[in-house]
C-alpha cells in the first residue's frame, strides 16, 4: 500500500476492485477521462463512498474532467499490486483445483500459481494445464524452496486444516481457501475464504426476492 495512504478496509477494496473491472471493460476510446460520479452511476454505488476510495489510490481527478482512465487503471493495479506477481502453489487438484489451474487470467491480478500438490498417486508427476503436481508431503519443503507466500486450498473440508498447517509449515503467510471449512491460522497469515454456501444463499434470496418484485416469465 502506498505511503501516507489511510489504511483501507476489505470492502473497500472489493469496491476498489470493481471500479477496475469497470473500467477495464470500457469500449477501447470510450470514456478518456471518467469521473467517480459516473463510475458510481454505471455501478449503482454511492458517489461520495467511490470518492473516497479513488482518493486512496492515487492524486486524484482534475475539476469537471475527472480522471485519465488509462493513468486511473495503472494507479489501482499498482495499488492493488496487481504489477507486482506472487507466485502461489495449489493443494487439492480435483474439478475445481484444475480448473483455478487452467484458468488464464490470474497473471492479470498479480497471482501465479506455480505448483500443485495432491495425495492422489495417479495424479502425482503429472502436468495439469502446465503445471506440475507434487505429493501433498512435499508442501513445506517446496514452498520453502521456492519461497513461496500464497497458498490456495481446494481440498474437502476434512482435508483443510491439515494442509493448511503444512503450508504455513512451509513459510505460506496468505491462505486462499475454497475448502467448506473453518480454519485456524496463527496471526501472521491472512486467509480469505471462499464461501460458496454462504454465496448460494444469498443468490437464492436474491431471486426470491425478484421473483416476488417482477413475478415469473
């Protein structure tokens, strides 16, 4: 994070986030200098609330202009240290595992995924969308050797806390975790978790509720 920045809270940087998929999705020539009321707009966000957080990104819009996009979208890639790539490893080689494997766009977000690991013995030695699968007992000596810091879970949930304890074994400080599971890090690593169930019940609200606003086709 940028020097003399206030520190800034996990909303909003999913806000932070957004704004940068918005704006990388523009029409090439569309919108050369965009204001925050039109990203609040376009997003049905507060304008004051986006305001603020692009004040923490970078010296903010020129008066009635607003900001260059381009100069905008490198200010919140550098800071969100989307141009500065960690490598990562991935536990749990099943359908979800290859597919955060095969999946081409993490570069673009500043994450690499380098190696897998997995207990499945058939699955062990083989290259999975360019990448290697090692055993699961290997996990602390390659991440050390490899000086890795991020580590991604996709185990189930029996599995979690184990494999978890083995990479932070092995010097991993940021746990990704998409295991249906609670898991317990000491207070120098972060953990983000992916909870699908939690995401399924709040879509199955959402459509309830539009289901009773504008009725059934």
């Amino acid at each position: 994070m940028p020097e003399n920045k206030p520190r800034i809270s996990k909303a909003a940087l999913g806000r932070i986030s957004q704004y940068l998929n918005y704006l990388k999705k523009l029409p090439e020539g569309a919108y050369p200098y965009i204001s925050s009321t039109i990203i609040a707009e376009e997003l049905g966000l507060n304008q004051v609330q986006v305001r603020k957080d692009l004040a923490c990104v970078g010296n903010g819009g020129k008066p009635k202009i607003g900001y260059k996009r381009s100069e905008l979208i490198s200010d919140i890639e550098h800071f969100l240290g989307h141009d500065d790539s960690s490598d990562a490893v991935l536990v749990g080689v099943g359908n979800l595992g290859k597919a955060l494997l095969a999946y081409g766009n993490f570069n673009k977000y500043g994450l690499n995924i380098i190696a897998a690991f997995d207990s499945d013995k058939n699955l062990i030695g083989s290259q999975i969308a360019g990448k290697t699968v090692y055993s699961v007992d290997k996990i602390p000596e390659l991440c050390k050797t490899l000086n890795v810091k991020i580590g991604i879970i996709t185990v189930p949930a029996s599995e979690a806390q184990e494999v978890c304890n083995r990479l932070i074994d092995g010097g991993v400080r940021a746990i990704w975790n998409f295991a249906p599971a609670i898991i317990s890090v000491p207070k120098r690593v972060v953990i983000k978790n992916e909870d699908m169930a939690a995401s399924l019940a709040v879509l199955s609200k959402m459509l309830k509720e539009n289901l009773l606003n504008y009725g059934a086709d």
